[in-house]
C-alpha cells in the first residue's frame, strides 16, 4: 500500500486556489449515517488538488470521522480535507489541526439546560410511537441532539421513525411544544436527519463555520472568489439551509451523493 500524501498546509498549488468547496455529509457525500464510497473519496481527492475542500456536518467529530474511515485508505477523514467541521463548526480543523471554538454549555448555563433536558424527557416519556430505544438526549459540545425513539435505534428502527414522524409530524411537534416553552432562550431546533434535531444557540448553525473560512475569527484566510457548499436539507427548516441561502455562499442542492459526483463532474472537471 502507498504512504498517505502529506497533509497540504497551504492552497498555492491549487488549479483554483481561491475557490472553496464545503459539503455536508449525511446524504451528500455519503448515504444516512452511513459510509462514504471509495468513489466519493477519489473524486474528493482529485478536487482537491483542483480547489480548497471542506465538510461541515451537523453531527458530532466521531460519527462523521466514522463515515470516511472504512473507505479513507486508513487515514483520518479529518485530514481528507482542509478544513473539517463537525457540529456546523463547533468542532473546527484546518489541515488537521484543532480549532479554538466554544460550547453550548457554557453559553446557556446548567441550570437553564437541566430545565430543558428534564422537559424534553417529560415529553419523551408521553409519546406514543411504536418503538422507544435509548440515548433521547445525546449532550455534544456545541449543541444537544434530542431523539424522540432514541439514538440507539437500529438501521431499520432509523427507517422505520423517519416513515413514521412524515406522516405523524412527531419532531415538528415536539420542536413546537419547546419553542412555546422556551421562548426566551434564543435557541434554534433543526432536524437534519432521521431520527432526531439538533438544539443550538441562534446562528450556531452551519453558517457558524464560515467564520473560520473568512477570517472572522482573525486567522489569516484567503479572500476566496467562490464558496461553493452542497447539501440535501437545502429548503427551509433543514439544516443545509442557512448556509445555502448566505449570501457568501454558492448553493447546491443535491439529491444523493451520486448527484453530488455529478455536479462536481459537471463544474470542475468537464472542459
Ligand atoms: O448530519 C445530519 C444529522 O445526522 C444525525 O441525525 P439522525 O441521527 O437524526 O439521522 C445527527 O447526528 C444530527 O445531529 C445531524 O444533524
């Protein structure tokens, strides 16, 4: 096997080297919580050496380290692009590297967190739904992530809820019964996949990651030309969509990561 290219540490030797492509993972590089193609991580290969590349997914650092290690050739995802950020950029990387950044609870303090996590629960413990599996509260550090069914839930449970919340609305709900509840607390409810939302501070949305590409949190960033980013949850209320609407931003909406390949194929390496 050959050794991993060294990690760039700059983007001179780029065709586009003031161009930016940032992606979210879950259903545009790779399937729902699954893993990203041998495909995917070629063609992420070959458009890095054509543009600067970054991911930002809603989920935790070791989930989405996960989707690109089975097929990542042993290297860490972290590392397969120049900047990589989990929880829409709460947890930060340039070529490798952390980040400084912040975390949730520290901006809302334990005792408004203790009443919502114990609100969430009361009205976890009220639902009707056919299956219940554990972790309803999964605590990260720039966001909580609430599971009605649970995150434990199985690959086909995972199928089953999503099918199920479509056409009962349980997440909408839910999300409704918090914002009547907590008003004052400044918090955005985003569903990004499956089975659960995401809870944040206002703006700590995936639009939080660009700070770290422009230079507003005063690193030395180029002044870049495109930024393009790609998501599926590109509407309204999913989770792609303030950064897909910002206006620093170049939007794509994809339909699946084979689309994704497409429209990468069809921006960049079509003459
Ligand atoms: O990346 C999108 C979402 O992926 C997961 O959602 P679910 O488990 O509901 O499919 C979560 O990690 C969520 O935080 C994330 O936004």
């Amino acid at each position: 096997m050959s050794a991993p290219a060294p990690i760039p540490t700059d983007f001179s030797s780029r065709t586009h080297p003031r161009i930016l492509c940032l992606f979210d993972v879950d259903g545009t590089l790779s399937p729902a919580r699954g893993d990203a193609s041998k495909e995917m991580i070629d063609l992420l290969a070959r458009l890095r050496q054509t543009c600067a590349i970054g991911v930002v997914g809603g989920s935790d650092l070791k989930k989405i380290r996960e989707q690109f290690h089975v097929n990542g050739g042993g290297r860490d995802g972290v590392t397969l692009f120049d900047y990589f950020f989990a929880e829409n950029g709460l947890t930060a990387f340039k070529f490798g590297k952390p980040l400084a950044t912040q975390s949730f609870i520290n901006w809302l303090g334990e005792e408004k967190y203790q009443r919502l996590a114990k609100f969430c629960l009361r009205y976890i413990s009220q639902l009707d739904i056919p299956v219940m599996r554990g972790t309803f509260i999964e605590f990260r550090n720039g966001m909580i992530n609430v599971s009605p069914i649970g995150r434990n839930a199985s690959t086909e449970e995972r199928h089953a809820f999503e099918k199920y919340d479509k056409e009962h609305g349980i997440r909408p709900k839910f999300i409704a019964a918090l914002k009547e509840e907590f008003p004052d607390y400044g918090l955005t409810f985003s569903i990004g996949g499956q089975i659960s939302f995401d809870v944040f501070p206002h703006g700590w949305d995936k639009t939080y990651s660009l700070r770290f590409v422009t230079g507003e949190d005063s690193t030395n960033e180029p002044q870049w030309d495109e930024i393009h980013f790609f998501g599926d949850k590109t509407y309204k209320g999913g989770n792609d969509y303030e950064i897909f609407s910002d206006p620093r931003t170049i939007g794509h909406t994809v339909t699946s990561p084979e689309d994704t390949a497409r429209q990468l194929e069809e921006l960049f390496f079509s003459s």
